[in-house]
C-alpha cells in the first residue's frame, strides 16, 4: 500500500468512526426520500438521474468538507511531515472515495424507483452524471475546507453560495461560468443530454480543474 | 541542511516573526532552541520541519525522512493507541514491530489497548513521539517533547535523540525545561526579536565552577526572567512565593514576589 492510499485509508477510518459521516448520510437519505416519493415513470429516467446528481453536489460538498476537517490541525501537520505536498493528494482521494459512496447510494435509490427496467445507456449516463456531480462537490468541500476557511460559519456560508451561484449561473445560461447543473436538468428532461454529453462533460469539469487548482496553490502557505 | 535568510509571518498584515534567519545543520547535530514564548520556536521548527513555507529565504537539503512531535499531540481522534500507531506505520512504510519497540522505550507498552481521548496529556505526548519516531527519521523535530513526561521517559528521550544523532541524523529540539542541557555537543539557538542566534554551548557538568544566586523578583515577571535566565545557560530552580515587604537587602522577600535559585558559571 503506498503512503497516499494509507493516508487515506486512516482518514477515512477516522471519518467513519467519528461519526461526522453520518451528518451528510443523513441528509442524503431526507432528499432522496423527498426526491422519490412517487416512483419515475417509464421514460424520465435520464431526467431523474440528472436531477439527482444536480441536486447532489451540496450534499457531496458538506461530506467532502467534513471528511477534510474530521481530522485536527495538528493531525494534518503529523501527516505533512510525513508525506509533504502528497499529503493533499491523499486527503482529496479519501474526499472523493467516500463521496463514491454516497453517490452510490443516491444512484442504487434511483434505480430502486424506477417503474421500467433501466436501459445500459441510462446506467451509463447515471455514473457519469454523478462522477461529475462528485467531482463538483469534492471542488466545494476543499475549497470550504477549515485549511481555506477556519471559520465554520463563513465555510458554511460560501458552500450555500457556491451552489447558488451555480444554479443561478446555469440557469441563466452561462455554461462556461460555472458547473453547469441546470443545464444538466434541462438537457435531460429535453432529451439533449446524450448529445451534448462531452461538450457538458467538459464545461461540468473546467471549474473542479480550476477550483482544485487554486486549494492546490492556496494549500501551500495555508498548511 | 541550510536555512538562509529565512523571513516568516502568518499574513500579509502581520508582524514579521522570523526576519533574515540563518543556520545550517549538518548530519548528526542536536540543536536546542530556546527563547521567550511567543517569539516564534514553534515557528521555526514547523518550517524546519516543512510544515510552513518561508516567506523569503530558503530551507535546503532537507532529509527525506522527517519526523515531528507537535507540543501538543491531537488526541482527539477515534483511535485506540495500537490502531493510530498501526496506521502511521502504514503511512511511514515501517513495519508494525516498530511500534512494539518505540512503546516499550517510552514506557507506553500499557497504553496501547487505550483510547486516544482517554490519555492523559504525557501519555498522548508519548504517542507523538512514538509516531515521530517510528520511520528512523533524518530529521528529527520535536517541539517541547518533555513537557509532561514521567522520569523515566525524560531520561530515556536523550538517549534516543542521542541515537538518531550518532546514526547521522538532525535533531531540533525546543526545550523549555532544560532537560538537554548536559547532552554532550548540544547546539543552542535562541530565538529572539525575529532573529536566531546561536548561543556558546553549555560547558559539561563539573568543568565549571557554579555560582548559586538568589534572585527575587515580581511573581507577574518571574516567568520571563527564568525563561531569559535558561536561554542563558542558566539551571533555575523556583524555590517559593513570598508575601513580605522589601527590605533592601539582596536576601530580602518582597510583596508578590517569586523567588528563584540560579546557578551560572563563576564571574572571574
């Protein structure tokens, strides 16, 4: 096992066991239990899926958060000696693996409540949705991190923010601006998605880049 | 390794708490670093250490294996002892026997069925060093590491620093109790007004004469002096707080003052 993947595998452990991760589960469980209360009709399934991870990425954002700060300051300096710079690489593997989880479960829900058999490509298209769906959340969580923002209320504050600029953006939109999430709604409701699947994959990605980029640098003087 | 023109501060706006430091550390030397609290020894060492970066300046040729013992080790953590050191382990590559032979030398091997919250401050101290410890580190940096141990422990730690030394690794260590003076070779550097200076090494115990003083002075003060007093190179003993009224004489006891027995070399 290489360091990184041990790192994270102590990080995860430590996430699980404290308990923290139950926080977004549950909330996760309250929105799929509003989001499939009636079953999805023969046809909407792309659009359903699509709901989901949109409707997914604060959720995703919260437990990419909480698993970052589970750990103590001083923990995390243990780690950078240990590791240097590959200390963030684990702590964003571990982020994104427990975010798999949850998107997992969201995902198996889904296919639980839907009235026809799901074809391949819906399945396909339901991974992809919420990898992209993952990848935006994780972006949030790292950049909300207690690292970037000590202060849980201001964190708090900018995770609810960066999500409503991405809806407000999107809908208004402004593809390239954001992490197009309505657009993803839109497109599948209107049987657009499969279409323009890499385009939306590449704009749904620009920003995580970007944002993963800028926790990268901001990282260095904010240990 | 070198340290040059090293400057630190936290943010843009803050004062500058290291300016233009420099120091090199070659294979084998056990640095001591003393000074005041709050004029940056904890700084330095975590930029020793890589866990900050200089603002201006460089640190190079850093060993590969670092080791750190924080002052505070974060016990807050869902892990039994044996399950935290076992993960460290994994993280440091190092088989899981070490951490049999570290818990037996730090005195911890009781400890490992624990619960890290449920440690005491010097046991959980003991698990930051035993974690510090446990990957051969090239450089070894321990912040206040004998803050809370039992005796046993606080003679058994500068053996071990004395052996990550002998095998050619860098030990910093900031103390504020003293403990190393008498370790053979010690280097001291102090740290003072964004500066570090190294200071001229403590003659070993019994080549010097010893002048015992007696030293009175206000309780609010007492703990400055005895930290400027062992940054000197002076063993400090507080020996009691009195209530008197001065009386003029250096004996005498005044209000609200704390009194102090300070050995330093004889004045010729």
């Amino acid at each position: 096992m290489t360091p990184v993947i041990a790192l994270a595998r102590f990080r995860l452990t430590g996430y699980v066991a404290s308990h923290r991760a139950l926080q977004p589960l549950i909330a996760l469980l309250a929105l799929l239990a509003v989001l499939y209360a009636g079953a999805i009709p023969a046809g909407q399934e792309i659009g359903a899926t699509a709901d989901s991870a949109a409707m997914l990425v604060p959720v995703l954002a919260w437990a990419a958060r909480g698993l970052l700060d589970t750990e103590p300051d001083e923990q995390r300096s243990v780690a950078l000696s240990a590791l240097g710079p590959r200390e963030l690489v684990s702590g964003l593997l571990a982020a994104f693996a427990s975010l798999l989880v949850l998107a997992a479960i969201a995902e198996t829900a889904l296919l639980f409540r839907l009235v026809g058999s799901p074809t391949l490509t819906v399945l396909l298209t339901g991974v992809w949705l919420h990898l992209l769906s993952a990848t935006a959340g994780l972006t949030l969580g790292a950049l909300t991190s207690r690292p970037i923002l000590p202060s849980p209320a201001v964190s708090t504050i900018a995770l609810i923010l960066g999500y409503l600029s991405m809806l407000v953006l999107s809908m208004a939109g402004a593809r390239w601006l954001t992490v197009p999430v309505m657009a993803w709604m839109r497109d599948a409701h209107h049987d657009a998605l499969l279409s323009g699947l890499p385009l939306l994959t590449v704009q749904s990605l620009l920003w995580p880049a970007i944002g993963l980029a800028a926790y990268t640098w901001l990282r260095r003087t904010r240990p | 390794m070198r340290i040059a023109s090293l400057s630190f501060r936290y943010g843009r706006h803050d004062p500058w708490i290291l300016s233009d430091a420099g120091l090199v550390l070659d294979a084998g030397d056990v640095v001591e670093v003393t000074g005041p609290n709050g004029t940056g020894k904890s700084t330095l060492l975590r930029l020793v250490a890589g866990l900050l970066r200089p603002v201006r300046g460089s640190i190079e040729e850093r060993p590969r294996v670092v080791g750190y013992a924080p002052e505070r080790f974060p016990s807050d953590q869902p892990f039994t002892v044996a399950s935290y050191l076992r993960h460290m382990a994994a993280v440091r590559r190092v088989s899981t026997e070490s951490i049999g032979r570290w818990s037996e030398r730090l005195g911890m091997d009781h400890l490992l069925g624990q619960r890290l919250p449920d440690l005491s401050k010097g046991s959980a101290h003991k698990v930051g060093l035993a974690q510090a410890l446990l990957a051969e580190p090239g450089l070894l940096v321990l912040d206040e590491p004998f803050a809370g141990l039992d005796a046993a422990t606080r003679a058994e730690l500068p053996r071990i620093i004395g052996e990550v030394g002998a095998r050619g690794g860098i030990v910093v260590v900031s103390d504020h109790q003293g403990d190393l003076r008498a370790f053979p070779g010690l280097r001291r550097c102090e740290v003072r007004d964004g500066a570090v200076r190294e200071l001229e090494p403590v003659e070993e115990a019994g080549e010097t004469a010893l002048t015992v003083l007696e030293v009175a002075v206000a309780a609010s003060r007492a703990s400055d002096l005895v930290d400027r007093l062992r940054a000197e190179g002076c063993a400090v003993n507080i020996t009691g707080h009195t209530t008197g009224h001065i009386t003029g004489h250096t004996t005498g006891h005044t209000a609200g003052r704390t009194t102090a027995r300070v050995a330093g070399e004889a004045a010729e």
